[in-house]
C-alpha cells in the first residue's frame, strides 16, 4: 500500500470550464427539444446506449411491466397456496362429502382442485388471522409502489431517448436493430462535432462516451485486478472460496459510488477530502462504520431477502430442473470471472460476446477433467437407480393403474433426476483432449490467464481455479440463495479490514478528465503510468508495482478498445506501444510460413482441438492453435507442407500480418473507416478465414465484428507468447530465442534454420515461442507517481 499518491487533474486539450454542473448542450434550430439542457451526461449516454441494447421503447416498457407484474404474481401466488389451499383435501387426507341435485349419492372417489380451494371469505380470514403475513403483504406492496414510480419515471425518461434517436440521430425506432453500437456512437460524435451538444468540448471521442458510461465499472474491475475485491476465504475441504453475488455486489456500489455516505459526491466527482492524503486515517475510519451500518442494515432485512430469494428460485428453476435435470451441471461465467476477464473500458455487449465465444471451449476444458473415484460410483448408482426406473416403467406401460400408487410418480422423477446427474459424472470414453490446447483456445477468446496455468493446464490446482471464474449453475443458485446472510457478515466483519486500502486505492488511481471528471486512471489505457514491464519492451513504462495493473490488464485493454474502435487515437505513448507491437507482428511474420498455408491447416487444426468442424474464427484459430503440434508431432518429415516449424506466436503473427496485407493480385482498399482513421484492418470482403458464402451471409457490421473479434483473439495469443518468452528470460539467461525483440543496438541473435529449427522440435516435443520481447535488467521504480 501507497500512501503517498495524489489525486491527478489531467488537462484536456481544449479549454474547458472546471465542473459539470453548468453543463449545456447547444443544440440549433430544429434540435431544440427536452435534450438541449443536460446537467448529467453519464446518465445521457448510459440511457442511450441502454435503448440501443434492449432494442427499444416498446421492449423496454414491456420488460419493465412483466417484471412488476411478475413480482405481483409471486407475492399474490405465494400468500394463495399459504392461506388458501385446503392440503388435507388436496392429499386425500379427510374425505370430502359432495351434495348433488336429486338426491344421488355422493361421489368420494374424486378430489377436484376446487374442492381444495377454500372460499374467498375464509381465504380472507385466515389472511387477517396471521400477523406475519400482514407484515409481509404490507412490506411487498411498499416495494411494488416504489418500483412503480421507478419505472414510470423510467419510461417518461426513454421516451425522450426515442425522440433523440428519431430526431437527433435520425434512427427509426423500428430500424434499430439494423444499427450496431459503433454506428450508433459514431453518429453521436458526429452530432457533437456539427451541433456543439456539449460546451466543454468541441469534439467528443469515443474514450469520452465509455468513461461516461463505465465509469464506477472501471473502478470495480480495477479492485479486482488489484485483489482487494472480492473477499477470499478458506473453506475446509472446499478450500479457497472467492464470494461474489449481486447482492453483494448492489451493496459495494451503494457503499462506493450512489448510496448516502459513498465516496462520490454526484455521478461524476469524487468527494474532495478523498483526494488528499492528509485525511486518509479518519476516511478509513469512517468508510468502516459505513461498512458495518450498511452490514446491520442487511442483516435486518435478511429474513425478507431471503424469504424472496428462496421464492424466486423456486419459481424460475423448478420447472428447469424437472424438464432437464441436467441443467444444474451446466457451467456460466461467474461473476467474479465477468469482472476479472473484463477489459478496462469494455461494454456489456461487448463483454457477453467474447464470454460467449469462450463458452464451448471452457466446457470441453473442464470436462476434460474426470475423477476416476466418482465416475465408478456414478455407474453404480447409475445402475441401481436405473434398474428400479425400469421395473417401474415397465409395470407402468404394463397396467396404468399402477400410476395411482401413493408416491409412484415422485420416485419415478426422482429416480429419473438420479440416473440423469450420474451419467453427467460418467465421461465419454471415445472422447480424447488436449488440456494445453483447449486452454489456449479458452485464453484466445477471455483474453486473461494467470501466468501459473501456462504448462499446468491439466492439473488439478488449474481447473479449480478456472471453476472459480466458469462455475457450475447449482454453485451460482446456491450462492445467491447463501447471499442474504452472508453479505451482511462480509460487511461487518471481512470489508472494514480494507477500509484503509480501498481509500488508499480512490486517491491513487483517480484522475479528473477535464469536461469528463472523475475516473479511474486504470481506464486511461496509458502504459507509461499502469503498465506491466512483464508486458512491454523496456522503456514504455514508469509504472511502480503498486501502479501497474496485473495479468498485462493495461496493454490488452488497449489493444482491445483500439481494434474495436478503430478510429480512436490513443495517447502518445499508448500509440508508440501499438505501433512497435505492430512492427514486432510483422518481424515474426517474416519467419513464419504464409497465412494461406495455416489456414489451409485449419480442418486438421480443428481436428486435434475439437470433435466438431470449426468455422471462422474457430478454424483459424485452431489453425493457429495446433501448429506448435503439427510442428512437434513429427510431420515435417513426412509431408512437404509442414517443413517449416512454427510455434503459436509465430503463427499468430503471420495470420494477424494477413489482415494488414490484402491477398496476392489485388490491391489494398481504401481504409474501412471514414478518412482521418487510423485502423490499416482490411475490409472484411479482403479477410482470408471468411469464405465468400460468409460474406453473403452476414451484414457489413457483423463481418466488421467477426473480423475485430479474430484480430483481438490472435493479439491475445499472440502478447501471451512474448510475455511467456520475457517471462524466460528474466528468470535465466541465455541465447535470444528466434524472433525476440532486441533493443537498439542490442547484437543479432545467430540465425536460426528451418533444419535445426526441426531437430529441436523434435527432440523437445515443444517448441519454444518464436516471438519474446527482449527486455535489460533494469530495477524497478518504487517511487510513487504523484500529480
């Protein structure tokens, strides 16, 4: 911990007055409307971008209304079969006389749901005979009222959104699903620089809108990069344990940014006893109080959370599970893995789809995994669960009055969910996988892998720690059933140790943005004050341990906000990164054979990774992927095609070299952005991986995407490779591997051949990556970065 950083001011390049509270927006004639005075523009372009992604007015306001209706329906539903259900009846328990007309006699054979439900009166009777229930009802229908107004408000505030997209944008509302989310902000810089919306700068840039819209999300994502959320805790026979719910979650960004007490002032500005260090003690003090009184708070509701919670679960996977009972071992990103794969200035659309691209590869990885114990005593309770499933089938099928056994029909469900969850733990024993290679496939898609998984991919250390970022279904439902009582114990007892950091961290890592304010300065993307030396050639960076962001956050962040907003310029030292990796890309590509030879690979590639064809991207990164294999596997030998060896760096590079370099015969188009652009990606008709059925397949925007989506998935492999190579030689010294990056004046590396390059693979069974990063030893800067 630093105690001795300063809050930063960073001066923008046009003169601009200092707060935001005097925030106009000139908008001319014929733009004149409910937009033109905007005091909050955070709230303005989440609003904006929050219209785009759930398409709409119309979705919106009917998701806003089923979600009130739904809330409504469990409250009214649960107090129903509470208070209003005779269960007697229902079971069978009493018998039930019937009076019918003519004197017949009566029919005790058959219990009708209207029999065991009682009568509206008595229903109302025994409603006002339970205190609780009163306490409850009373309680429910505050929070429905208070939600009400929220979402009337809501949607008087989206109409105007829809009247700025329709007006200002000149987007249709029912033409906007045919509009990106880069479209949609390009219009919106495009507005500013023509009508002048905002007075605190003539030109808004991308960057702009995203801290705007993330700007407390950068903040969390920065704490979980510097480890000082969540809470870990060890947990015996589970272990380490990593807690994070949305419960807890809503508490910490009431705790930090919006509740009464937080660390901000408004939306925008961080509270000005938090930017000096002299305070720090008594802040650290007071934020714990905050802590515990917002911990006691929690621990008074517990009983109606959780009350909700367990309802609410009922309600949404009972049928689920009953359906398919094998849902419950199905796998999702968790939440603490959604903020520690996350970008710095990343976008929830954004985040989903590259979580999305990653899901398949994640299962096959853990599911590479068997336990040999477990699967033994799956098929055994398989078979034992199985065999009495059968008999019960068959005197079912044989006689159908067997059905009207008591219980016949719950031990055949359960013995169903039974047989179906063991043969989950029973592992296919035709399927064989490479845990090094579909890991790597994982690490291309979510971008961030602990150095310690490299080469370690199939123990068991590495998947319980992949488990605690892709966890299985019934541990999130457990979880969030667990969060009403264990938030408040974290609040109380585990987050006040922090205190002292977590003020530590908003003065050190806070930068005001003139006509922005306040934002984390992770979220600049500036490698000189938060970048890794593990990460970058030597020189780019200033950074102090305490400064730099982990896991090479800074640099992939950068690179992944420069390919999907092409015509964003980073900052002078940002672009000289961008710009010597570029150079780095194309020296590895010389010495690595052609795309079009790795992309030929692609069905054999997809093969070795995969029991299902590949398409692009996938193919070309399985391409990519498996060339170290097809390298080492001894082929070079036997076919012509593989006689040039390459490791995934190297062909990364090539394949990322191809997307800069039209195909042979044809000339580079024009630039794909709008001119004054800086992206040289071609257009997506020039990609080499996308066939020419793709092409009609897909629209401009979702090539464009497919496209930034492999570009970012091959940096990622690629930045991954140099940082292993850096990390090697760091740790001994020795002969430059082939591709390394020398510093000026450094002597050349001896040339290394095609033939002795082979031999080595062959004798390694692993080549060593063609591209490194050199790096001279040089100690590290402790001093602390003031402003």
């Amino acid at each position: 911990m630093a105690a001795q950083g300063e809050y930063q001011r960073l001066e923008d390049d046009e003169d601009s007055p200092p707060g935001e509270e005097e925030l106009l927006v000139h908008v001319t004639e014929g733009l004149q409307d409910s937009w033109h005075h905007i005091k909050n523009l955070d709230n303005f372009f989440t609003k904006i971008y929050h219209f785009h992604q759930k398409n709409g007015f119309a979705c919106m306001m009917l998701s806003d209304l089923f979600e009130l209706v739904q809330f409504l329906f469990v409250v009214t539903f649960t107090t129903f079969l509470l208070c209003c259900v005779e269960y007697d009846v229902l079971f069978a328990n009493r018998p039930l006389n019937h009076s019918h007309a003519g004197g017949l006699a009566p029919d005790r054979s058959k219990v009708t749901l209207p029999d065991a439900v009682l009568p509206a009166p008595q229903c109302a009777q025994r409603i006002r005979a339970s205190g609780w229930i009163i306490f409850l009802l009373v309680m429910a229908a505050v929070f429905w009222l208070y939600r009400l107004v929220k979402v009337l408000c809501s949607l008087l505030s989206y109409w105007e959104i829809r009247t700025f997209y329709i007006k200002a944008l000149n987007i249709p509302s029912d033409g906007l699903c045919n509009y990106s989310w880069q479209e949609v902000q390009a219009r919106l810089i495009s507005l500013q620089r023509e009508q002048q919306m905002c007075v605190h700068k003539k030109e808004l840039t991308e960057l702009d809108i995203y801290h705007r819209i993330l700007r407390f999300k950068n903040y969390t994502v920065a704490m979980v990069n510097k480890s000082l959320l969540p809470v870990r805790f060890h947990v015996p026979l589970l272990g380490h344990v990593v807690f994070l719910t949305q419960g807890l979650k809503y508490n910490l960004e009431l705790l930090f940014f919006w509740g009464p007490g937080s660390l901000f002032q408004n939306k925008w500005n961080l509270q000005p006893q938090y930017k000096r260090a002299g305070s720090r003690l008594e802040l650290a003090q007071r934020l714990a109080r905050t802590m515990v009184l917002l911990g006691l708070a929690n621990l008074l509701l517990c009983p109606f959370v959780l009350v909700w919670q367990v309802l609410y679960a009922f309600f949404s996977y009972t049928e689920i599970i009953k359906r398919e009972p094998g849902s419950l071992g199905a796998r999702r990103w968790s939440l603490y893995g959604r903020h520690y794969l996350r970008h710095f200035n990343e976008l929830n659309h954004e985040l989903q789809a590259r979580l999305s691209r990653g899901y398949k590869p994640a299962t096959k990885y853990m599911n590479s995994f068997t336990s040999p114990l477990l699967t033994v005593l799956a098929k055994n309770v398989g078979f034992f669960a199985g065999s009495i499933l059968a008999v019960l089938i068959v005197l079912t099928v044989y006689d159908e009055d067997v059905l009207t056994v008591q219980h016949i029909l719950t031990a055949i469900t359960l013995l169903g969910l039974v047989v179906t969850v063991a043969r989950s733990f029973i592992p296919d024993e035709h399927m064989v996988w490479c845990p090094e290679q579909l890991l790597q496939c994982v690490l291309a898609h979510i971008h961030y892998m602990p150095d310690h998984w490299q080469g370690n991919a199939s123990k068991s250390e590495t998947r319980a720690e992949m488990a605690q970022l892709f966890q299985y279904k019934a541990v999130f439902i457990l979880e969030e059933l667990l969060s009403p009582i264990l938030t408040p114990l974290i609040l109380i007892f585990a987050l006040p140790t922090r205190a002292l950091d977590i003020v530590d961290f908003f003065r050190n890592f806070t930068v005001e943005v003139v006509g922005v304010g306040d934002i984390c300065s992770f979220a600049q993307l500036d490698v000189r004050n938060h970048g890794n030396p593990q990460w970058l050639p030597a020189g780019h960076t200033e950074a102090s341990v305490y400064r730099q962001a982990e896991n090479g956050k800074t640099e992939l962040s950068l690179m992944h906000f420069a390919i999907t907003n092409p015509r964003w310029q980073p900052p002078p030292q940002s672009e000289l990164f961008l710009s010597h990796l570029k150079e780095k890309v194309q020296q590895d590509a010389a010495a690595a054979p052609p795309a079009q030879r790795i992309l030929a690979e692609g069905p054999l590639g997809a093969s070795l990774l995969s029991d299902e064809s590949a398409a692009a991207p996938d193919g070309l990164l399985a391409s990519v992927l498996a060339r170290p294999l097809l390298s080492a596997g001894g082929l070079a030998s036997r076919e012509r095609r593989f006689v040039q060896p390459c490791s995934a760096a190297g062909a990364a590079a090539s394949v990322l070299a191809s997307l800069c370099s039209p195909p042979p015969g044809r000339p580079r188009p024009p630039a794909a952005d709008s001119p004054g652009g800086r992206s040289d990606r071609l257009l997506p008709e020039d990609s080499l991986f996308l066939s020419e059925s793709r092409l009609l397949s897909l629209s401009r925007s979702v090539l464009l995407a497919e496209v930034a989506s492999a570009e970012m998935s091959l940096h990622a492999i690629y930045m991954h490779e140099l940082h292993q190579q850096q990390q090697q030689q760091q740790q001994g010294p020795g002969p430059h591997a082939v591709g390394v990056w020398m510093p000026a004046g450094a002597p050349k590396p001896p040339a290394v051949t095609a033939g002795s390059a082979a031999r080595a693979s062959q004798a390694q069974h692993r080549e060593m990556p063609l591209g490194g990063w050199a790096e001279e030893d040089e100690d590290e800067d402790e001093e602390e970065q003031t402003g």
